[in-house]
C-alpha cells in the first residue's frame, strides 16, 4: 500500500466517522461555514452554488 491508498482509507474513514456522529443543524451549518462552502448569511459560495438547487435548509 503506498502513500497515497494510506491517505485515502484514513480519509474515508475519517469521512465514515463523522457521518455516524449526530450533530445538530446548528454545528452543521457552521461546520459547512468553516468549509467555505456557506457564507456569513448562510448562502452557498460561488463555488457551489448549484448545491443551492439541491439543499433546501430550514432556518
């Protein structure tokens, strides 16, 4: 196994881990801010805008 495929398992059970963990909408949505993928406003960014179309959040 190199480098790369060691870094792509612990990534993807990374990823596993955290989807089995609850968390509110609250820890969500300013997971998501951090990320980048959300604005101070709670807007998608220009990078993924078209996630907008998808997502329909609640607040």
């Amino acid at each position: 196994m190199n480098e790369n495929d060691i870094a792509y398992k612990r990534a993807l059970e990374s990823a596993q881990n955290a989807l089995k963990k609850k968390v509110t909408k609250e820890e969500a949505l300013s997971s998501f801010m951090r990320a980048g993928i959300l604005d101070k406003n709670g807007n998608f960014t220009e990078p993924y805008k078209e996630l907008a179309k998808v997502f329909k959040f609640h607040r």
